[in-house]
C-alpha cells in the first residue's frame, strides 16, 4: 500500500518552501565592506552626575549619622532616680502616679477589688499620661489578686477600684 499523500483542502493553496524560508542578507558591497569600524569608546560620565551621586552619597551618610546620634542619645539616656519621698505602697481606691518622684519603680501586688468600680479592679501603665490609646505601656483589669512590675522607664502609673498596691520587690 502506498504512503499517504498530504493534500491540502481546496480553500487553502500550497506555498512554495522557497516562500516560507527567508532569504539570507547578502554581503556588503566591496567598497562599504573596505571601510574600517569606528572605534568602540565609552563617553566620560558627565561631571553633573558624578556630582549629584556624591552629594547623595554625602547626604545619606549625614542622615544615618544623624539618625545614629538621636537614638543612641535617648537610648544612653540616665535612668530615672525614685524621689526620697516617692512611695512604696498605693493606697485602696486609686489615683495616677508619676514614676520616680511619685512612686518608686519596682514590683507591685493587689488583693484584688475593693468593691469601688463595677468593672474590677483595673491599672495602667503609661508613656507620659496624655490619655490616649497609643500611651498605654500595659493595662489589665480583673476580679481577684494582681501582680505588676512598674519599670524605670514607665512615666505614669493609674489605678482604680483596686484594694491598696505594696510593693513586693
């Protein structure tokens, strides 16, 4: 049996395969081909530029050393001295309290409510004692006994409907 023969559909004709591959370019001209190639050199960068790049350069390590200062300035900041006068215990109902010259940074323990507040007995610490959200360090609230470790760097202490505070360590 003979192989089969491709026929195409009668919509469609048959191209030449010389129609389907592309011609190859041709050779220069001999008189083009002569002519030696440009040298291949690479342009100076502009002076502008390399300015611009060493002024960026000069302001970024100026704002990383700024940055370097400020943050090693507050964080080499001296710790906060307990006033002689600060206290050691917080009485039963509540109040806001300035660490250091108010009260002195340490660890703090609660019986729980007093029966003051609806809510329990409820404290807070502080960054600076502004009132809002973001100034909360750490606050709970709660039926029975507490324990809270008031730190060094805490601004403020508040409490409420709390039996009084002593401190424990």
């Amino acid at each position: 049996m003979p192989a089969p023969r491709f026929v195409p559909p009668p919509s469609q004709s048959v191209l030449p395969v010389s129609a389907l591959i592309p011609t190859q370019r041709q050779a220069p001209p001999p008189e083009l081909a002569a002519r030696p190639a440009p040298p291949a050199s690479r342009p100076a960068a502009p002076a502008r530029r390399r300015t611009i790049v060493a002024l960026l350069i000069a302001l970024g390590t100026s704002a990383g050393l700024l940055v370097g200062l400020i943050v090693g300035s507050v964080a080499s900041a001296p710790p906060k001295q307990a006033d002689a006068n600060a206290a050691t215990a917080i009485p039963a109902g509540g109040g806001r309290y300035r660490v250091g010259p108010d009260l002195t940074p340490g660890i703090y323990q609660t019986s729980g409510e007093n029966g003051s507040s609806a809510t329990g007995c409820y404290y807070a610490r502080l960054k600076t004692g502004d009132g809002s959200l973001g100034d909360i360090i750490d606050n709970y609230v709660a039926q029975g006994p507490m324990t809270v470790t008031v730190g060094q760097s805490d601004g403020y202490f508040e409490t409420t409907g709390c039996s009084p505070w002593t401190k424990i360590g």
